[in-house]
C-alpha cells in the first residue's frame, strides 16, 4: 500500500492528482453536445421497452445467449445511417476502438497514428501486432512520406491509417478529403474516430466523413457523446465486420452491452436525424460561432483554453465552479505537457447568455496570467 500512496502523493504534488467529483454548475464539461441525454422521446423509449418486458442485462456475449433483437435493430439502421456495409455495437467506444486495433492490423501490417489521438485508439495500438508510427499531428506531408515508403516492395503489407475527425482536446478537425485520397493512392485502410462528430457535424448527424467512398475506410462512432446513451458502433465492410465477430477479444469474451441500452442508442440516432436533431445542431452552431469569438478555437463545440501549467488549470477551473461552473481542468497525460487547459464544451442545452457570462468570469483569470 505505501508504494501507491506514495505515487498518490507524487501526483498531488505535481499537482496532477484525480478525484471523483459529482456534476455541480452549469455544465460546460460533459460531451452531451445535442442535450439528449436526458430527452423525454428517450425517457419514454426507456420506460416502454422496460413496461414490454426488455432485459435489463443481457446475460451473455453476443455470441451466446447475449445477442438480442435490439442490437441486430440498432446495427442494422446505424449502417444505414452511417453508408456502411456492416456495424458492431460495443458497450463502449473504449471497447469499440480496443477491439479494432487489436484484431484487424495483422503482425505484417503497419498503422500510422495522429499524435493527438485519443487513448482508446492509442491502447489498441499498442497491444495489437502490428507495428505503429506516430504521425506528427495533421501533417499530410508526413502521411504521404511514411506512405510511399511503406508501398515500395510492398508484399501483402496492409497500412492502417487512424485520426480522429474532431480532436477530442483541440477542437480541431483532420483533413479527412486529402486523408481519403492519400488512402487511395497507397492503397490504405483509413480509420476514422467520430467520437466528436457523430450526431453533431456532417449530413443529419452522420459524421465528417460520411458520403467519402467507403470500401477502404472504417469509421468508429460513440454513443454516450452527442447520442447521449453509450457504447461504441464499428462501421466497415461486411467482411472485416464479419471477422471481428469471429476474431476480436473484446467482444467476444465480454458480456454484451444491455438491450436497453443497444435500443436507447437506437432511438437517439432517430432522434438525431430527425427534425430534433437537426433544431438542436443548428442552436449549437450558432454558439459555437459565440463561442470562437469570446475564446477563440477552431469553431467547433470542443474550445480549449490552454492555461499551461497544471496547477494554474486546476486553480482557474475551481475558481469558475465557485462561480457556479461545472469546467473541469484537463491535464497531462489527457494533454501534452505544459498544455493543461480548460476544455469548454458546447451543448445545445446551453444559451448565448450562458457563454457570456461565463467569458465575464474568465476574463479577469486570463489577463491575471498574462499579467
Ligand atoms: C475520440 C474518442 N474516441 C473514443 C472514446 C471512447 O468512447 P467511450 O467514452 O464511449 O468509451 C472517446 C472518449 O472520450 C474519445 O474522445
């Protein structure tokens, strides 16, 4: 025990150390950018499907006795809401991207990774055969380079290319039309995380790269972000789908997620296409516009505000929640060192009002720094 109380001690001194802490304020932290966590078509969807007699858990993994009608429903409209040939609904997109990486990149194979991307896709990568490199963040030139070089002598060696379409700490987004065509030129595999855009930007919700041809590209979708349930959707063609039934660890020996939660899932991709959806994605682009004027970012629903110091987040995000905040401060090793930041969350369930006078709270903490 004295060896992790000492590391616990390590952490607070540098200021790093992590507690659990129940939502408090106005919430500018969570990822629930449509608002739907809470929606009332879900609340009845949910109370519907448990007055019908759903189960509550599924009781095995969706090989066994785990798979349910509800999770062959959602995969089956999500590949059509998504343009894809097959879909795999996972109880995380934690899971979702593990599974991925860990099961279709072979030992012969090589995935070139975004430096900036998230620990889920970066955790597969690590424990799956292939080999990886990282890939400066959003350099083209840098894909084309390890692109070309990959393809001389090439033999069955298949390249895997994995970003995210909106960066879940910056806000900004991958150049996915030059990222799809390096892929084709190369002969590559591209991977792209929706996390941050699914339900949010693209056609209805659908994703930044939705309408790119999809024969050479997988796309990951989450469900507890935008859709505000959870779990995570692999899209791809049918075969590679196929074999991460018969392949992937993390799906095969885990329990599957619970039919209520594959049916909630399914019901806020409904939502989110609809007239719903599309009400809420326009509220939530107009303040995303607010939003980049009062501070700046890439004008997307993710703003970070990048303090540097550890300690100087975490004293300005507890100063804001004193003043009725829910603003988390977002550290290394979520962040590079020396990035430490405030990560400020748009959701359509906040107003115009709420972003200025927060902005009046934050001012006085920025000008103090630069001072
Ligand atoms: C880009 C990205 N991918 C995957 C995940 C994991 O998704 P989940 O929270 O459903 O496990 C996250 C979660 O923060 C994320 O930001």
């Amino acid at each position: 025990m004295k060896k992790f109380q000492e590391k616990l001690g390590q952490l607070e001194e540098r200021g790093r150390l992590r507690s659990l802490n129940l939502p408090a304020g106005i919430d500018l932290t969570s990822n629930d950018y449509l608002g739907l966590r809470g929606h009332p078509a879900l609340r009845r969807a949910a109370m519907d499907a448990i007055g019908a007699g759903i189960d509550l858990g599924a009781g095995g993994s969706r090989l066994l006795r785990g798979h349910q009608s509800a999770h062959e429903n959602l995969e089956i409209f999500a590949a059509g809401f998504f343009n894809a040939e097959k879909t795999l609904y996972f109880s995380s997109g934690y899971q979702a991207n593990f599974a991925l990486f860990t099961t279709l990149p072979s030992r012969h194979d090589v995935i070139l990774y975004d430096s900036l991307i998230h620990a889920s896709a970066r955790d597969g990568i690590n424990a799956s055969h292939a080999k990886s490199l990282r890939i400066p963040h959003n350099d083209l030139d840098a894909y084309e380079t390890a692109l070309k070089r990959l393809n001389e002598g090439k033999n069955d060696r298949r390249v895997w290319l994995a970003v995210e379409s909106v960066y879940s700490m910056d806000g900004d987004m991958a150049p996915l039309r030059e990222l799809g065509a390096l892929c084709r030129r190369y002969d590559a595999m591209l991977v792209v995380d929706e996390a941050h855009a699914t339900g949010v930007l693209g056609y209805e919700g659908r994703g930044l790269s939705f309408g790119m041809p999809h024969h050479n590209r997988i796309t990951l979708h989450t469900c507890g972000k935008a859709l505000g349930v959870a779990g995570g959707l692999v899209c791809a063609p049918g075969v590679l789908i196929d074999y991460m039934i018969n392949a992937a660890r993390p799906f095969i020996f885990s329990t599957a997620p619970p039919p209520l939660q594959a049916l909630l899932t399914h019901e806020a991709l409904k939502l989110a296409q609809g007239r719903e959806g599309q009400s809420r994605r326009e509220k939530l682009a107009a303040l995303c516009k607010t939003a980049q004027k009062l501070f700046g970012g890439h004008g997307t629903h993710i703003v970070p505000i990048i303090l540097g110091e550890d300690r100087r987040a975490v004293a300005v995000a507890e100063h804001l929640q004193g003043k009725g905040y829910d603003i988390r401060a977002i550290r290394p090793p979520s962040v590079a060192e020396g990035t430490a930041r405030l990560r400020l969350s748009l959701s359509a369930a906040l107003d115009e009002d709420d972003l200025h006078r927060f902005a009046a709270h934050l001012k006085p903490q920025m000008e103090r720094r630069a001072a």
